[in-house]
C-alpha cells in the first residue's frame, strides 16, 4: 500500500551534489557523467585541458511526481566549477611578453612581419613562448601586430637617435681632432721642422701671396710663399745648408738656392742684393741675401720656397 502510494505521487532521480552543495536534481546519472567526459576532454582551439577538483555525488531520492529534473542548470553549475588551462603563445621582444595569440603560427606570423624591415642592427629579439593560463588573454593577430608595431617604431627611433647622436660625437672628435692638429701647425709659428731639421723664419714680415695660389701675374699656382718686408732686410736661411745657387734667374730674380740635404732646398727669391756664392755651407744665422723686387715682381718681398726632392711644397705645412 505504501508502495503504490509512493509510486503514485513520487518518481525516482538522482540529487547531484558537487563539494556539499546540492545542484539539483536529474533523470539519469549517466547521462551527466557522459555530458561531463565530453566537457573535461574538450580541447578544442587553444584549451589545453580542463579539470574539476571534486567529482559530484549522486544519490538516487524520490521527489514529487510533478516535479521537473534540472539537467541543463545541474550541468552548467557542473562546467562553471571546473578550471580551464589555456594553452596560447606570447610574442616576447627582448625576453618580455608583449601579446598573446592563440597560435604558434599566428606568433611565428606577427615575427616574420615585424622583422622585415629591420637591418639587424636594431636591437630587438623577438620570441615565442609557449604559455598555459587560467584565463584566456588571447587578443587578436591585428592587435598583435599594433602592439608588436608599436614597440618596433620606439626601438627603431631610439636606435637612429643613438646612431645620430654617435655620428655627431664622431664629428665633434673629428672637428676637435683636426682642431688640434691645425693648433700644432699655427704654434710654430717662428719655426717647425722638415725631415727632422729644425726650420727658423728667413726674414720678419707679413705674408702677402701663400703657396698654391693663382693670380694673373703667374701662369700657374703659386710655387712659394711670399713674405713682405722692407727693401734691404736682411734675409737667413731656414736651415743649415750649402749655397747650391747664388745669382740672377728669369723670373726668380736674384735667387739663393740652399740645399739641406735628404733632397730638401730652400729657395729665396727677389732679392735685392746676395751675400753667399755657390759651394759655401751657411747655418740659420748666416744673412744670405736682402729683402728686393727684382724679377717678376711687384714689391719688396721675400719669395721663399721649400722643395723636397724638386717638388715645391707648402712652407706654410713647415714654418708659421
Ligand atoms: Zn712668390
């Protein structure tokens, strides 16, 4: 009798419990389980496994006739206690992780695009890191890129700016350099050397025509250097030497020619008298001749003339 009575208003389910906490009831335990297997074993796209800590308990209860079991709301309080691991890949630049995609080949992707472009010189090393995560913090592969572009343009600006500011501190020693050595060149000012030979100044004076200079009253450059000063000064050779010339020539005038050996003369040129003759071996103290304007000339002035193995060369690399 209570048996019929208990078939008449009750029927049979089972009570899902999951962690003490009762989710409802359902028809068939089995077909949960089953709905529960396929769910923990979905690893579609980047889901790498999924995992409930507890498993439910079923216990069969009778309940009222008219009442309906809970499968879907039983089953979706069943897949929201499980824990989702994520398997995704970071674009890492320079060992940081700067996004994460989905793919090894969306990331592999995002590297080829971002590498075009840069010469290598750029410090930027980029990376794939394979990484598992509770939560799914994919973004998109455009998004990605944004990102990856992003860093790349800073990296890119900051590296020409260093290069920039390299090259002009490379200017700046060359300047400085070349500052330095046109200094050394001005502080000899009274006297240099050539060859290790010690050179003096010939005459005081201003310097009125440099070598290398072209003016209509030569027909080629300027083979000397010319030092204005009053007609009747004195004039004494750079270095010691021997008188290889002593006398009147062409457009020279009267020329005293000394030679210092290892193939360097020197040249004086213009002169108004001369005091040495061929063959005399003078120092810088000897006075070889005197300021003048003879030759080609259109005032008194010393033309003084440095030669190394016949070639004229500047004075002005070697005296002033
Ligand atoms: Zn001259």
């Amino acid at each position: 009798m209570i048996l019929l009575i208990v078939c008449i208003k009750y029927k049979p389910a089972y009570e899902v419990t999951l962690a003490g906490e009762i989710l409802g009831y359902v028809k068939d335990k089995n077909y949960i389980e089953t709905k529960l297997n396929k769910f923990i074993n979905d690893t579609n796209n980047n889901i790498a496994f999924r995992e409930i800590s507890e498993n439910p308990v079923y216990a069969l209860k009778f309940i009222n006739k008219d009442k309906k079991t809970e499968e879907k709301s039983v089953m979706l309080a069943i897949e929201n206690a499980t824990t989702t691991t994520y398997r995704n890949f970071a674009v890492t630049a320079d060992g940081e992780q700067k996004a994460v995609v989905h793919s090894e080949t969306e990331a592999e992707d995002i590297i080829n695009q971002i590498k075009e472009g840069l010469d290598g010189t750029v410090d930027l090393k980029l990376g794939i890191t394979e990484i598992y995560t509770t939560n799914d913090e994919t973004v998109s592969e455009a998004e990605a890129m944004n990102t990856l572009n992003e860093l790349k343009t800073v990296k890119v600006a900051a590296y020409q700016e260093e290069k920039a500011q390299k090259e002009k501190e490379e200017k700046r020693k060359a300047a400085a350099a070349k500052a330095k050595s046109f200094a050394t060149t001005t502080t000899v000012a009274a006297s240099g050397s050539i060859s290790g030979i010690s050179l003096a100044i010939p005459v005081n004076g201003t310097i009125s025509s440099r070598f290398g200079v072209r003016s209509s009253s030569r027909s080629s450059a300027h083979t000397g250097l010319d030092i204005a000063a009053s007609a009747g000064t004195g004039v004494r050779a750079i270095a010691p030497g021997t008188i290889t010339y002593a006398g009147y020539k062409g457009s020279y005038g009267n020329l005293v020619i000394v030679s210092h050996g290892n193939g360097i003369e020197s040249y004086y040129a213009h002169c108004s008298a001369i005091y040495v003759s061929v063959g005399q071996n003078i120092d810088s103290n000897t006075t070889i001749s005197a300021v003048g304007s003879t030759g080609n000339s259109t005032g008194p002035h010393l033309h003084l003339e440095i030669r190394v193995n016949g070639t004229p060369v500047n004075p002005q690399d070697y005296l002033y």
